[in-house]
C-alpha cells in the first residue's frame, strides 16, 4: 500500500523465495520484484523507499538484534544498474517489459462570470493575472496545454502573455465538460487530458508528475490526487464540507467521496479520529483517457452527484474507476478576493 501511494504506477510480481547473494547461508528469503515509472530523481526514490522501511521497524536497534522487518532495494534506474538483482528475477517479463509512453494535454477552464468573485481569472496575483500564474505552473510538465475560457478578455489575457487558448460555449455546467470541447476544437490526439482549475495558481509539478503515472496501471480511466490529513490537523478541517473527503480501496481506487466525514468512527470521541485513521482530503485535479472523457461528458446527472453536489460520484455510480495518487503538499484554490489576498501573502513568504 505504501509502495502504491508513493508510485501509483507500481505493478508487482508474484513472491518468491530466493537465496541471498553472496551469503553462505542456507536460509531463503522472500523477494518481491516491483516496477514503477517516475520522472523523481534517483535520490528522491531512494528517500522515498528509505522512509517506508523505517515506518515498517528496520531502525538501528533492529539491526542489531538482526530483525529486518522490511529491505528495500533499488536495483535500476534509468537502465542504469545500482545493485546486484537474484538471478531468479533476472527473468520477470515485468521487469524487462517497455512501458508505453502516453501524451498528456492539460487544460485549464477558465470562467470570468462567477457569483463569488467576477474576473478572478484575470485578478492581480505578484504582479501577473491568476490564470497566468495557473498557466505557467503546467506549461512544460505536459506536452502541451491550453487555457479553455468563454470570454474574449481572457482570451486577450492569455494570447498576451504568450500562452495557447481556446474558445468554447458559455453554457457549460462543469469544467470537464468544457474541457472535452476544448480537447474536440483543439483537434490533436492526445491519450490524456488533464483538467487543471484555474483557481490554483500554486498547482505544483510534482503533483502533475504524479498523475501522470497512475496511468501507468493500464485500467487506470480516471485520475486524481489525495492528500492525507494529519493528526495535528483540527477537526473543523476535518469536518469542513466544501472540503471533499475520499475513502480508497487497497488499489487506490477510489470507493467513494462526500462532503461528510468518512468513514465514521464508531466508538471513539472525535478528537480520537485524525491520530487513529488516515482521513484522505480530495485536491480537484482531475486526468482522463480521451475515451473516457467523451462518454462521462454524456453521462445524465446522477442521484448521489446530486444530493452532494460532488460530480465524481456520477462517474462512480455509472462504473468508472477513479485511481488516486496521493500529494502531501496543500494547494490554495481562490474563490473569493479573501482567498486572494491570502494567496498573496503566501506568495510573499515563498520569495523571503
């Protein structure tokens, strides 16, 4: 499970039992071979694969008392050998499969008419619009990406600070159905779109990096990104409803998002919740294979989407999988000239 919420691409082969290499020792070991694509550097995995290893027990003392819970090597990367792998494994088909690279466009709807904060799109943010910044925290992570916008200032707006835009109608309901417009006027292939909201103007590439390769896994149809609660966290965070909560299966596919806490713990007081679950919040970044776009942008509103007001539960209700990468790092929608003004003051702080 940690292997998969740090890679979400992570496929795995079947355990065995192996000798060590170069140990006169009789006794065999389990050895599980796992593959994964990452764009993280060689040091970051090893970081990464490092901290799992001392969540499962093999800390100093459990050396010396030779109780190894948990051995994580890194034996490849970038077809560059690190370390000897066990002859036994040398023959996975896994291992020595090619991963079939993906094209992924990024999309960023972008309204001017809104209830809470009209022009937001184009509100000074450090001296540029949002929707540039927005812009430019995706250009150059995707192979390509476009503003998709119903109004003509912020098609100006963008066509002036070199950014691509495209026109779609004014009466879309949601911005995934904006996004398929945009992707059908754009007219180029692509296996991927991903749906940026324009509101995130501190969208980050590791995060793009990261749903990226949940479609690494072959019946991954939709993508989007958690991130977990921590026990420091206060339960009005916990309990706010216009900050989704998502409940994941060992796959991380998700079984189910509501504005509701869950799952309900019962029996225990609500201040015991957060230090004895991981609550997962749901981050609105969402990603689709191109197929799959095109029939949820047809799909008739459903009953739990409704009652919600959540549209991933309609893609959920009519069968769809929605794999989830998790981010550990906190994204700051603006919704509202408060949310702005915030937004600038932690601008401010990131160029101390």
């Amino acid at each position: 499970m940690r292997l998969i919420s740090l890679f979400p691409s992570v496929q795995f082969e079947e355990e065995k039992e192996t000798k060590p290499i170069g140990l006169d020792n009789p006794a065999l070991f389990a050895n599980q071979l796992a593959v994964f694509t990452t764009a993280l550097s060689q040091e970051e995995v090893k970081s990464r694969l490092k901290s799992i290893e001392l969540e499962a027990g093999r800390l100093p003392e459990d050396k010396k008392k030779e109780r190894i819970v948990l051995d994580i090597d890194l034996v490849k990367y970038d077809d560059l050998w690190l370390k000897e792998l066990i002859p036994d494994l040398l023959t996975s088909s896994l291992f020595n499969s090619k991963i079939q690279m993906m094209k992924f466009i990024g999309i960023i709807p972008a309204r001017y008419a809104s209830t809470r904060f009209p022009a937001k799109p184009l509100a000074m943010l450090g001296g540029k619009t949002v929707i540039q910044r927005v812009y430019e925290q995706v250009a150059g992570i995707l192979d390509d990406a476009y503003v998709a916008t119903d109004d003509e200032r912020i098609e100006q707006a963008v066509k002036a600070f070199g950014g691509k835009v495209v026109m779609t109608s004014v009466h879309h309901n949601s911005g995934t159905d904006r996004c398929f417009e945009a992707y059908t006027n754009i007219g180029q292939p692509f296996d991927v779109i991903v749906n940026i909201q324009g509101d995130e103007p501190f969208i980050q590439p590791s995060q793009l990096e990261t749903i990226k390769e949940c479609f690494n896994d072959a019946s991954t149809q939709i993508a989007t990104l958690v991130k977990p609660f921590t026990a420091d966290d206060t339960w009005e965070a916990l309990e706010n409803s216009n900050s989704p909560k998502v409940v994941l299966n060992k796959n991380m596919n998700a079984l189910y998002f509501s504005r509701s806490v869950i799952p309900y713990m019962r029996n225990k007081e609500k201040a015991d919740w957060l230090p004895n679950h991981i609550y997962y919040k749901h981050i609105g970044l969402y990603a689709y294979r191109a197929e799959v776009l095109k029939e949820i942008t047809a799909l008739p509103q459903s009953s739990l989407e409704l009652a919600e007001s959540l549209e991933q539960l309609r893609w959920l209700e009519n069968g769809y999988t929605i794999k989830a990468g998790i981010t550990y790092m906190e994204t700051i929608g603006i919704d509202t000239p408060e949310d702005l003004q915030r937004a600038e003051e932690f601008l401010k702080k990131q160029s101390l």
